[in-house]
C-alpha cells in the first residue's frame, strides 16, 4: 500500500514495503491496516486489535512522551514494543480512527518490518511451528530406519549374488532397486499422511482449525486440560449486582441501584463514570465489556472532543462524562425557560485528564479527572480488591474488608475495589502530564466495592463431566481472584462438594527471612494470617508423591495459589513444583507469561495438556510377486484402503482409555505382530500344501494343471509361451497361491485393523471404505473363482484346477474368521504374545 513518511523534513509517498525501521510515518486520520510496527509519536488512535489479540474490543493507544518535554516522565526507561504495548501500533492491526491536536499531524515511527513484527512472528509460528517431539514420530522414524536396514541388507545380497551367478549389470541394478522399492512401500508416505489430512478436514467442518497438523495424532493421548475462566467457563458479559460503598471506615448495607439521587454526585459514582477505558467509534459507546457495563449502569454520558476541536485546541480538551438530564429530579417538572437556567445552575462534569491504563501485572487502573469549577483534581482507582486495598490508608479499609470479600467471591461474584484521593492543589495540568503513576496510586481513601455476577455457560458443566468420565484432569487457570475462581471450580464440579481445597500462600524472602509457603484451607483463608497459617506443612493430609496418575483420581484435596506464589515457588521451591501442579486444580492471578510456565510444569510431569481460552499397516512378508502383481497390490488395493478406512469418523464421545502414545508400545506392537505372524502362517501353510498336490509340478509353459481352454486353445497358447522367457520365474504354482492368499490378507487385516470402539465409530459407517472393500472382494473373487486368459496374463498367473481355488478360498475365510478372533482377544487386554512367551522362554 502506498503511504507518507517524513524525508529530509518533507512529507513523501512511498510503498509500505519500503518502510524501514528509523521511519517517521503518517497515519491517515480515516484509519488504515498498519503494515509495520511503530511507536505513537504524536496524537492518539484507536486501534482494533482482534486480528493478533482475538479481542474485538478496540483500544486506545497514547503517544510516546516526549523526554525533551516530560524528563521524569520516562526517566532512563528503554522503548521496549512488549513494555509500551500502550503507546505501539502493531502490524496487521486496524487503525480505527486517530486524533490530534493544535493541528499536529498523527506521527510513528517505524521500529519493526516483516517477520520482526508482531503478526511476522506470528505467520512464521504457523509457518514453521515450534517442533515436535512426540514419541509417536519417534517411533516412526526407527520404523523407517529400520525398513532402510532390512532394504540394505537385501540389496547387498542381491548384488553379492548376481554378481557370482554372473547375471548382466542391468539386471543386478533393476533387482537390486525392485528390492528397495519392495521392503520401503512406495504408500507409506501416503499411508501416514492420509490419516492426518482426512482428521483436519473433519475437524474443519465443525468449526475447529490446527496450525500444526502433526499435533492431531496426539490429540487422543490428552489427558489434562487448562480452562481460562471469564469468557470459556462463564459467560462473556457481566452483569452488575450491586455496590457495597464504604463510609468511616465501614461497610454500608448492599446497594443494588446505582443511578439513584443520593449517589448522583457521589465521589464513589465519580469513580464509575471516570476510571475506565471507554471511547467512541462513530457515535457508539465502546470499550471493554466490564466497563461497559458499570458506565452504562450509573446511566451518564461520555463526550470526546471532535475533530475540528482537537484540531484547534491542545490537549487541554479532555474527555468529558456527565449524568443524563433524565438523573436530575428538578428536570422532570421544570418549563423550557426553567430549563435553561436549571442546566446552567446544576451542570455537573468531570473531564478525564489523565488515564493509567489497565495492566494485568499491576491488575489496577488510575485516572485523573477534575469536577468543573473544582481547582483541585481527584484521583479514582479501581482493580483487584486486595491489590486496592494495599494501596490505600490503612484507617479507611473496613476491618471486615477480608470477611466480606470472602462473603461475594465465595458465591463466584467478581468483585471491582474502588479508590479515591484528592490531590494537591499545587499540581497543575502540564505537572499532571509529568508525573509518575506511583506517586498518584499511594495513600488513597478506600471506597468500596463492585460486585458483578458471572454466570457459568450453560454447557460448561455438561462439557467437564464428560471430560471427567474420560479420566481427563480440567485445571482453571484465570486472572480472576482466588476465591472467586474456587467458587466457580465447584459450580462446574471442577472441584466436587465434598474435597477440600488448600490454598498455597508462598512468600518471598523479606528481612533476611527464607522464602516459606503458609498452607490455609479455602474455607478459612480470609480468616488466616500470614503468622498463624490454617495448617503446618508437615500436617498436609495429601500423599504428595504419587506411583502413578491414576493414584491421583483418588484425591480429594486440591491446591490452588496466585500468580505471585506460583513465581515464588517456582524461583525457590523448585523441588515442590512437580508435587504441587499433581494436585493443583485452581490458579487465580496468573499473568501470561505465568500460564506458560504452569503449562510446561505440567508437560515435565509427563502430562499431554490441552489448553482451552477465550494409520494402515502392510503386513505382508516379502515374497517373490511379479511387477503387475506389486502394481495391484499397491495401486488397487493398499492405496484405497488406506485413503477410505481413515475416514471412519471418530466416537460419539471420549472415553476413559487412551490411544497408545508411541508405534513400539504394548497393546499396538501385540497387535500387528499377531496379525503378520497369522498372515505368514496362512501363507506358509499355502505354499506347502500346495506343493502336495497331486498335479504339482515345476512349472513349464508346457505345463496344464487344468483343462480348462480347448486343446487348440492350449497348443496356441503353448506356441506363445515357447518366445517368453520367464527368467523372474514369476509364473509358477506356489506364486499364484500366494497372491491371491496375499492379496485377501490385505483386505482381511484393513477390516480388522478399522474397528470401531472405543476410539472410531464402526466401520460399515464408512461409506467409502465399505464400498471399495465390497469391489475388490467382488475382484478377486471373480479373477480366483472366474479365471480367464485375460486376468491370467496380465498378472502373470497360471492356471490350477477349481478343487484347488476352492481350498484357497477355505485358507481366505479360516485366515478371517482367526484375524478377527485374535483381535478381539487383543482388544480386550488379553494379548496372546505376551501369555505365550513365559511358556516359550
């Protein structure tokens, strides 16, 4: 796309891939789509960042301040895209609309292009994923290896051995590739990649898309998953319950109406309608949905300057809320002149002069604002009640803070703390712009607090018992208090009602003290104190250490710790991580990059974790078939079974086992060496028995084991045969046998091999699959059962009596009838190999 930039002190166009970092670009104040990363130099934007994010809510990015202008503003603070997410317009993200001031154009310099960038980093994560290893491809590559050293073997002895029997060099150089090609099947790859493709499609049709398809294979092996909680657990929206306002020190009855009289010019309304994100985008009220939800509750109205306003005047113009006129009882009866004049006696507005932006790590937001006509400016405070409550004067947190937060997080509500300040009159606008956010959030008056209700989604509940009856453990992971994340952990039965929860309170080291972890149960940890924990760490009724996971199912206790004693552990009790995350079911207050490092704790305690937030085998042995009889097998018959048996659609529902995780386990090893052992069996067995024919004998072109053609047809066909020569011996008693043995063998181990439970719904449900198997039964049939010279030439078979077609057919069925049994038996746990091999050794 084509934009301007600042060269030589002259604006210029250019093309974006042009753009290089040191850039000085303009921003169109109808918005564009960024094409690189840059820092907000001047003027503000709206940004839609649901492209990187997920999040549709826009939001609101400042410039970068000026250290000529605001020294201690940034004092010797380094530019960093991920610490001043604020002030940065990433790639690929939509700028909404933007605003300046005094004229001043909408400036940002370049800092990132191409795969530097945000959405760079991003198309190369999907692009060449982090890699995997998984003990399944592990297994497979030994797999392969070990074909390349059977197919090795065979090669040299092929070449070895023509060379002594003198055979000519073309010869030795086709046999020794044909037994490459023979021992490596050429439907290997395809038989591997087959599976993967037809899971992706299914799974894109119900609305589910994977950046990283070998990942699919493992999917079955989960067996925890990670939930976020607002907006996966409960519902997206919040609704506002009702407010518990604080006066001397103490806790005012519960209020559910917000918009009343007596609260109209509150300094707790105040808070509401100032301390937020909120902006507007074509006239409509936007922002982030908890926001929302408290503005539009105390009904106020929020004004931003115009365009042609910020173009004239600095930023002196701010962001102005107010109460509707509907709010004001005098307004209700009063004339069009009283009107007038009751508008200019009771205009009440508080302009929003400086925000704090929301941090997740501070989990806190601050503005200043100002009343109009008051010459000292207020600053509100609102976040996380316990993080609010440190903040502010000790004398005006209520003594009952701890009993009454318990009170509304146990019953799953989230509650908002609000703050206030009055500051100094000696700070003026511009010092405002300067100053540092701690010295504004400190000594603050506690206010009270917010209480929103967050219902569970309908189906959560529904969706962790199904997941529980597959022995999958669900851990929450959430930025949300502690008690409030626990109480919604036992209203979705994450936690059922008769296990006992411990709460991890881990302190780091302080006044040269050792770091200590103090155990509370969830029930009195609002009563507890740091000096009289609930519990002594040698009294902790949980068996830590467990011989397996399934000892962990009879558990009924669980941890649960914030983000701050998660960091704690981890930095000072590292021997306790892989104990604590066995049990842990509840992290409350957990940062980003803190959900990260839980997830890799949990995968070092061999778990397969699902985090969840807003093949066919060739078991033929290797026998000397003819070129057309290979063909068949691999076109015709192992390509099509492989491409349709995988498109069995999966169980309607998970169940408690799980898929082996490796191709050399137990159960899958038992099975497939059952199946070639049975299908080398039956083919020995062919190749003897028909050696005891009566009419057997080596194989001539004079040859006739049967008669079915006429004796003139036989004496013609005798003539051809006398100008072959079959220097393969391709055309001989004991190959015919074979192939159709073999041949069946593929078919009857694709049946088996595709049963349905407990993973995949049963096989005649594969439409595809069913019908192509039917065909090539109905084939070889008629070629068996049916010969003519047609068949019999083009797969290089010879003709033997119909007693002896009939026998063949006999070994097909008993070979089935033992596949199936066999499977069955394995099926169930009860692997024959592995009972018979005591005995053996």
């Amino acid at each position: 796309v084509n934009l301007f930039v600042f060269l030589y002190l002259e604006i210029e166009e250019i093309l974006s891939t042009d753009l290089v970092p040191g850039d000085i670009m303009l921003i169109p104040s109808n918005g564009t789509i960024m094409p690189c990363d840059a820092v907000l130099l001047s003027g503000t934007c709206i940004v839609n960042e649901s492209m990187l994010t997920g999040e549709s809510v826009p939001v609101t990015k400042i410039n970068l301040p000026n250290p000529s202008e605001y020294p201690k503003a940034t004092g010797d603070e380094i530019y960093s895209p991920e610490a001043h997410k604020r002030h940065t317009l990433f790639c690929g993200t939509n700028v909404i609309q933007t605003r300046f001031y005094t004229g001043e154009l909408v400036k940002a310099l370049v800092v990132r292009t191409g795969f530097n960038t945000a959405k760079g980093q991003l198309v190369r994560s999907i692009l060449y994923p982090k890699p995997t290893d998984f003990k399944l491809y592990r297994d497979a590559y030994w797999f392969l290896l070990s074909l390349v050293v059977v197919a090795g073997i065979g090669f040299i002895y092929t070449i070895v051995n023509s060379i002594l029997n003198e055979v000519p060099a073309h010869t030795i150089v086709i046999e020794s590739l044909d037994i490459i090609t023979i021992t490596v099947p050429p439907a290997l790859p395809a038989a591997m990649t087959a599976g993967i493709v037809y899971a992706q499609r299914r799974l894109k049709k119900i609305g589910i898309f994977c950046i990283s398809p070998q990942r699919i294979n493992i999917c079955g092996q989960l067996n925890l998953v990670c939930f976020d909680k607002t907006g996966t657990l409960t519902e997206d929206g919040l609704d506002l319950w009702g407010i518990r306002r604080v006066e001397n020190a103490r806790f005012l009855l519960p209020e559910e109406r917000v918009c009343s009289e007596s609260l109209l010019k509150s300094e707790f309304i105040a808070c509401m309608a100032t301390c937020h994100s909120l902006t507007k985008i074509e006239g409509v009220l936007s922002g982030d949905p908890l926001d929302l939800k408290m503005f539009e509750a105390i009904g106020w109205i929020l004004e931003e300057a115009t365009e042609e306003e910020t173009a004239l005047h600095n930023r002196i113009m701010p962001t102005v809320v107010r109460p509707s006129k509907q709010l004001f009882p005098e307004s209700k009866q009063a004339t069009n002149q009283e009107m007038e004049l009751f508008e200019l006696s009771t205009s009440y507005e508080i302009g929003i002069v400086r925000q704090f932006p929301f941090s997740s790590v501070l989990q806190r937001m601050c503005v200043i604002a100002r009343i109009l006509g008051e010459k000292r400016m207020d600053a509100y405070m609102k976040g996380a009640p316990e993080v609010i409550a440190s903040l502010c004067k000790q004398e005006t947190v209520p003594v009952d803070f701890e009993s009454v937060l318990e009170e509304y997080t146990k019953q799953g509500f989230r509650v908002i703390a609000l703050a206030h300040r009055k500051l100094e009159s000696k700070l003026t606008w511009h010092k405002v712009q300067t100053i540092n956010r701690d010295a504004i959030e400190s000594n603050m008056d506690f206010m009270g607090l917010i209480i929103m209700q967050n219902k569970l989604k309908q189906e959560t509940p529904a969706v962790l018992e199904d997941l529980h009856k597959a022995n999958i453990r669900t851990v929450m992971v959430t930025g949300d208090n502690m008690l409030t994340a626990i109480s919604v952990a036992r209203d979705c039965r994450m936690i059922l009602p008769q296990d006992k929860v411990i709460i991890a309170e881990a302190l780091p080291p302080k006044d040269g003290q050792a770091a200590r972890i103090n155990w509370h149960y969830a029930d009195t940890f609002a009563r507890c104190t740091s000096s009289s924990p609930a519990i002594n760490s040698e009294d902790i009724p949980v068996k830590l250490v467990h011989e397996s996971l399934e000892d962990l199912q009879m558990t009924k206790y669980h941890f649960a710790m914030n983000g701050k004693s998660f960091a704690v552990i981890l930095e000072h009790f590292q021997d306790l991580v892989p104990k604590l995350v066995l049990h842990g079911t509840v992290f409350a207050r957990m940062a980003p990059d803190q959900k990260t490092q839980l997830v890799e704790a949990l995968q070092n305690v061999d778990y397969y974790v699902g985090m969840c937030g807003d093949g066919a085998n060739d078991c033929g042995i290797l026998s000397n078939l003819g070129d057309h009889q290979f063909l068949f097998i691999d076109l015709a018959i192992i390509l099509v079974v492989v491409f349709t048996m995988s498109l069995n659609p999966a169980w309607k529902e998970l169940v408690a086992r799980r898929p082996p995780s490796g191709l050399i386990s137990g159960p899958l090893l038992c099975s497939v060496l059952s199946q070639i052992i049975i299908c080398l069996a039956f083919q020995t067995f062919g190749f003897l028995w028909v050696k005891q024919q009566p009419w057997f004998e080596r194989w001539t072109p004079e040859s006739d084991a049967c008669n079915i053609w006429d004796a003139t047809n036989i004496s013609s066909a005798h003539s051809g045969n006398d100008t072959l020569d079959d220097e393969h011996n391709i055309k001989n008693y004991e190959n015919t046998t074979l192939f159709f043995i073999s041949s069946f063998q593929y078919l009857i181990v694709a049946i088996v091999f595709s049963k349905g439970k407990p993973f995949r719904q049963p096989c005649y449900k594969n439409f595809l699959f069913v019908t192509s198997v039917v065909v090539l039964y109905v084939f070889l049939f008629f070629i068996m059962l049916h010969p003519s010279e047609l068949t019999d030439t083009s797969f290089e078979l010879v003709c033997v009596p119909y007693e002896w077609r009939l026998r063949i057919l006999i070994i097909v069925i008993v070979n089935a009838i033992v596949s199936v049994l066999m499977e069955v038996r394995n099926s169930n746990g009860k692997c024959l190999l592995l009972s018979l091999s005591p005995r053996l050794l």
